[in-house]
C-alpha cells in the first residue's frame, strides 16, 4: 500500500491528527497548497483531512476534484471540529459536505479538534464574533454553547491519538462496520 495524507488546516489540529495519521501509517503528510492532483497518482490510498468552519470542510474542493480523478483508490477523510462526536454531528458534516454517491467512495471519520480563536485568520475571527454574538444573546444556552463560549478565551484542544484507531484500521484493513464511521 502507498498512501497519501494530504490535509488542510488553519489551527493545528488537523495537521496533529495527520501527522498521527502518517506516522501510524508509515507514510508523510502534505498540505494540500502543497501537492498538486498529478503527484496524488502514484499513491492508491489517499487520506484527506480539514477543520469544519461553517458547517463546511476546510479543502472540500481539492478532495472532490481528487475524487472524481482517482476512481479505485482507496479514500478516507477526517474532519476535525469542536464539537462533540456524536452521531448527528457526523450526519450532518458528512452530508453537508457529500452527495450519497461521494459517500459510497470514501471513508469518512469526524475526529473531534478543538478551538482556538487567537489561530484564526481575519475573515474567520469577523464570522466567529458574529457566532459569538449570537450565543450571547440567547436565554439559555446548552453545554457545548456554554463551552463554546468559554473557549474564546481559553483554548481547547481535544485531540486524542487514540481518535485515529479506526481510520488506521480502515486504510490497513477495509471496512468492519461499513463506511461514514466517525471516531466516538
């Protein structure tokens, strides 16, 4: 197997987790400004990874291009947010960000990340302020609202080597359970 991580990240935690990724898989990681579609050829396992902003996955449209050029390849991605992971967090990214016929190509793992409002850059902090805004204004608020709130002024990071297990597994191995799996 030749695999690929090749990632997307503006905060550090997707580059963590990929740099994981690529050590446990006895591979290098590569920024996706940093390899062009033509270098992904001579790989036949390509990880894919991005931070959630907006719902969004940081890179989509390189990996998309990627996927309608490699058929046959063995794909998985990671998207790393805040958030807890649980079942409808996974839902929702991964079909906000996949048509079901994507899905039926790819591994897909939601690998909880963290928050750092002092890594973000302009456009990003005027969008998170807005979020802010937003949260303050509400009556009540749920825990992982309260907790969002309190990271604007401390960090979290909740990055965990162990978060990686079943993705490893699926590039080593196939599916066990079936594909779209998340990190819980």
């Amino acid at each position: 197997m030749k695999a690929l991580v090749v990632y997307s990240s503006k905060t550090g935690f997707v580059e963590k987790y990929a740099k994981w990724i690529a050590e446990e898989l006895s591979t290098e990681a590569v920024r996706s400004d940093d390899v062009s579609l033509d270098e992904l050829k001579e790989y036949d396992t390509l990880i894919f990874g991005g931070g959630l902003y907006a719902g969004g996955i940081n890179g989509v449209k390189f990996l998309k291009k990627a996927l309608e050029k490699f058929r046959g390849k063995k794909i998985a991605v990671f998207a790393t947010g805040a958030s807890p992971p649980g079942a409808e967090v996974v839902d929702e990214v991964r079909d906000g960000n996949f048509t079901r016929e994507e899905q039926k190509k790819i591994g897909f793992f939601y690998l909880r990340g963290g928050f750092d409002y002092d890594k973000l850059g302009i456009k990003d902090r005027l969008l998170m302020k807005l979020l802010k805004k937003k949260l303050e204004s509400k009556k009540e608020l749920t825990e992982d609202e309260e907790g969002m709130l309190s990271a604007y002024d401390d960090p979290v990071d909740f990055t965990d080597r162990d978060n990686i297990r079943e993705l490893v597994d699926y590039v080593r191995n196939g599916w066990v359970k079936g594909p779209c799996r998340s990190s819980l």
